[in-house]
C-alpha cells in the first residue's frame, strides 16, 4: 500500500505528464527510489529525496509536506496523541541492547506521533529508533536521519529496507533473495557497493536480521 508522501508525488508526477524515469533521471535518484517512495516501501524518505523530486516536479516542498502531513518529531511532547519507543543515538548502542536487554542505559525515550506510525497490527514495544551514521542508502536515508526499525517482520521481501547484523556490524540495506539463496544487501550511494550474504554459509552464520525499517527521516530535536 502506498504512502501517503508516495500518493501525493505519484499523483503530482501524474498530473505533470511525467514518467518515474523522467523524475528519476532529473532528480538524479535511482529509478528504484522513485518507485519505492511512490508504492510506499519507502514509506517516510528523506526531506533531500523529497526536495529533489519536488524540484523536478516544479511544485513547492513546504505543499508537497503539508499535503502528505509530513512531521518531524520532538522528544519533549507530552501529548496522548504520541506514543513511546526506545530511541538509540548510535548503532554500537542499539547492538549492544540487542544483545544484552537489561542494558538500560543504552537507550532513551522518543516521543512520536501514532498518527505518522500507521502500520497495520504494529506493536509499539517492538519498535526502535536508531540514527543512521555511515549509512550507505543516501540520498534516501541520510547521516542523522532516525529511522523506525520494526523489529515484528523478519521476513524478508525483495526490496524493502531491513536492518541487519552480519558479526559485530549494523548494517540498513535494502535485501533482494537471489535463486541460490543468498541475500543481495543493495545500496542507493556511490560510496558503498552491494554485497551478499549467504546466511546457510559458516562464515556468514552470524547474520541476522532485526526488522524491517518503515519509517525513515524523522528529526530529533
């Protein structure tokens, strides 16, 4: 299902008469990208993705973020219209929660606003926030960026965004199944290339997945 930022550029670029490879080649964005904000598997990309695209789209950015509702999210609210979740400033911190949950003082408390976490039977004490640094998925996610890790699905789909362990590492990629049933762990940025990982292998055993990330470019301030 779309999202609501990925229905709005959609019916935007539509009313335009233009096509996703036209947006993608001017925004300079990968045509994946496109696709993946308009169907919602990129459900909250970053404001640089969106600013891009609204760019080529000729429209301003501060309509394209009121028409979608888009929020940033304060951790200061004490509103009953915001729900909590175990927030991680780095992911060394939410590691080390991971492996060890009676480790209380890696993480804080992030306010969030339940209407832009829309997700169907999601339970909020399975999800975590974490910020991205050296993140490899820019311009979509980008450095200081915090995205919302739902740690429920495991399950792997071709081409959402998961958040994985591979040894000691955190990584956010998107994963693709590939026919010898290894993972493509792909990546938006230049700087970083695709890998694979072969979970059935020895030296890859230690990989595991955290949950699927569905909800990118949130601010804390």
């Amino acid at each position: 299902m779309a999202s609501k930022i990925g229905n709005v550029l959609r019916e935007i670029r539509e009313s335009k008469g233009l096509k996703m490879n036209e947006v993608s080649k001017k925004a300079e964005l990968a045509f994946s990208s496109i696709r993946s904000i308009e169907l919602g598997i990129i459900s909250n990309p970053s404001i640089d993705a969106i600013s891009a695209i609204a760019k080529v789209l000729d429209v301003p950015l501060s309509d394209v973020i009121a028409k979608a509702g888009y929020e940033e999210v304060k951790t200061d609210i004490s509103d009953p219209d915001y729900i909590r979740i175990k927030y991680f400033k780095t992911y060394s911190d939410l590691s080390h929660y991971l492996t060890d949950k009676s480790n209380f003082d890696s993480y804080e408390i992030l306010k969030v606003k339940e209407s832009l976490l829309k997700h169907p039977h999601l339970q909020y004490n399975n999800v975590y926030g974490v910020t991205i640094n050296g993140n490899a998925m820019s311009p979509i996610i980008n450095d200081e960026d915090v995205v919302l890790i739902n740690t429920e699905e495991s399950t792997i789909r071709d081409g959402h965004v998961y958040c994985f362990r591979l040894g000691e590492e955190l990584f956010i990629r998107y994963l693709y199944r590939q026919p010898d049933g290894s993972l493509l762990a792909g990546t938006e940025s230049g700087r970083h290339e695709a890998f694979v990982v072969n979970p059935n292998q020895k030296e890859t055993s230690s990989f595991s997945v955290i949950g699927e990330v569905f909800c990118l470019y949130l601010r804390v301030f």
